[in-house]
C-alpha cells in the first residue's frame, strides 16, 4: 500500500514530493511497446501481491519482456480475460530484464512464460502465445481447480485492517514519525517478512532525515564535494525535490572518491536510497549499474 505524503518540516515544507516513492515507474516504450496490464511484480512485492493474495484468489503471472512482441501479445489477452472475469483472479507481471531475480524464483526458461499460483504454490504453466479460446480454457480450469479452496476475493470498500497497521498507518498521516515507527518495527519483529512494515520503515527514517535537512544543503555539498555528511544531506533533499538522478549521481561520485571505512558507509547510504523505489525503476537499475562500475 501506498501511504499518502505527511506533513514536512519546515526547512523542506511545501518542496518535499514522495509521490514517486514506491510508485511503479512510468511504462516504458520497448521493441513490443508499453508494459501489460496487470500488477507489476518486484522483490519489494512478491510476497504481498502473488503469495498472500494467492490466498485471496488464484494469481496468474505473466513473465515478459519488452523485447518481445509474443509477451506483449499475450499481456493484452490476458488483460482483457483479466478485466471480463472481473476480479475472481489476478493478473500480475514480471519484466524478466529488470526483474531478472524474481524471474529465477519462478524457474523461467523462456519468455513468455504464464504461472498460475493459488495458496502460495505455483499450480500450472504454460509457455508461449496461446489462441484466445485456449487461455479461456486454461483460466476456467484453473478457478474450477481452486473453487471453493480459498478465502476469495475480498469485497470492495470492506478490506479487513488489522487494527495494529491501521495504528501504525495513522501515525504516519498524522506525521508522528517516532510513533510510527515503534508501531511499524512492533508489527515487523512479530511478522519479519511483512512488506509493508519494511517499506514504511524505509520512507520514515528517509522522511524524518529529509525535513530535518538545511535548505542549503546542496550548496553546501557543493563547497565541500568531499564532506560525506554534506553530500549525504544533499542527495536526501534531491531525492525529495525528485531529482533522483542527482542524488545517485553525487553519491556514485563519491564512491569513486572515497576507500575504506568512508567508501563502506556511502554505499549503505546509496543502497537505502535505491531501496525508497521501486527496484525496477529506470533510475535504479542505472544507479545500481554505475554503483557497480564504480566499485569494480
């Protein structure tokens, strides 16, 4: 789930805009055009959108690339069977180039590759395009196979909350960052894997770093390029002011700069940021590529 923005501190009031965290990037246009219809899938959200709501309702999840006009092809059909069954299944795709990790989690062999995953098991596959009548075959198969063996898709407008996340989410509306974050970081020490606790945690401590830092900051770094405190404040306000590449950019440079113990402690700095984003997010994937060519 994605939080709304909190108020900001002073320093940064009305310039700080998180929309862009955690957000799924903007498609991008490839040899097989846009991205399918259907949830994108990342290690930030593998557990949360196909294990756990294979709970609710079987998951279908379409391995893809956009150098490929099969996957795109396939991505449509499967949408518009998606849209016409109206919710007794989910769609939900996984870009093998920018997600190559979760694509060896599903063993792919070859793109596209369609899993059906009910109850946090994969439960059928197929490879290739497939004609129109036999992917409705396919689908009918799969919601006889699971009638009746899962709590179902949740209604509209009723998402049951438990009452400590709805705690912890309206603390963070509220901007009460400390609280929020000992009510988040109780509900991930009983449940480690909870998604939504790791990235709220994440984006606290960024926010609580962000709207505490000098309106000078940038400058600042600038006088003093190799100051590590300096430029760790400058790549938090521009991330916050959205010029995310700046932020890598300055910090990547200073990797190049650095050795030891300092070199160590900007790239954790570097990292943590990567982590506020979607990690198929076309500026982390270059960031992570230029953080790798500077440190080999």
């Amino acid at each position: 789930m994605t939080r709304p923005r909190p108020s900001v501190g002073p320093a940064l009031a009305g310039a700080v805009d998180l929309s862009a965290l955690k957000q799924p990037p903007p498609s991008r246009e490839g040899a097989g055009g846009g991205a399918p219809a259907g949830i994108g899938i990342t290690e930030a959200n593998l557990e949360a959108e196909v294990l756990a709501r294979s709970n609710q309702v079987p998951v279908v999840v379409l391995l893809w690339t956009p150098r490929s006009d099969a996957s795109v092809q396939l991505g449509d059909a499967l949408a518009a069977l998606s849209d016409a069954d109206g919710g007794s299944w989910a769609l939900t795709t996984v870009n093998v180039d920018t997600a190559p990790r979760v694509a060896q989690v599903f063993g792919v062999q070859a793109v596209p590759t369609v899993v059906a995953v009910a109850a946090g098991q994969p439960i059928s596959s197929f490879e290739g395009v497939q004609p129109p009548e036999q992917l409705r075959r396919w689908i009918d198969s799969l919601l006889s196979a699971t009638a009746g063996k899962l709590a179902g898709a949740e209604t509209p407008g009723e998402e049951t909350v438990d009452p400590a996340l709805e705690r912890a989410r309206n603390l963070w509306d509220d901007g009460e960052f400390d609280d929020a974050t000992a009510a988040y970081q109780a509900i991930l020490d009983a449940q480690p894997a909870h998604a939504e606790a790791k990235d709220a945690l994440r984006q606290i401590a960024f926010l609580k770093r962000a709207t505490s830092r000098p309106e000078d900051a940038v400058a600042a770094a600038a006088a003093a390029p190799d100051d590590i405190e300096k430029a760790f404040a400058a790549a938090d306000v521009e991330v916050a002011l959205d010029a995310v590449d700046d932020a890598f950019a300055r910090l990547i440079a200073l990797v190049r700069r650095t050795s030891g113990d300092d070199r160590a402690a900007v790239r954790t700095r570097l990292v943590e940021l990567f982590e506020l984003f979607p990690q198929d997010d076309p500026r982390v994937i270059a960031g992570r590529r230029n953080l790798a060519n500077a440190l080999y």
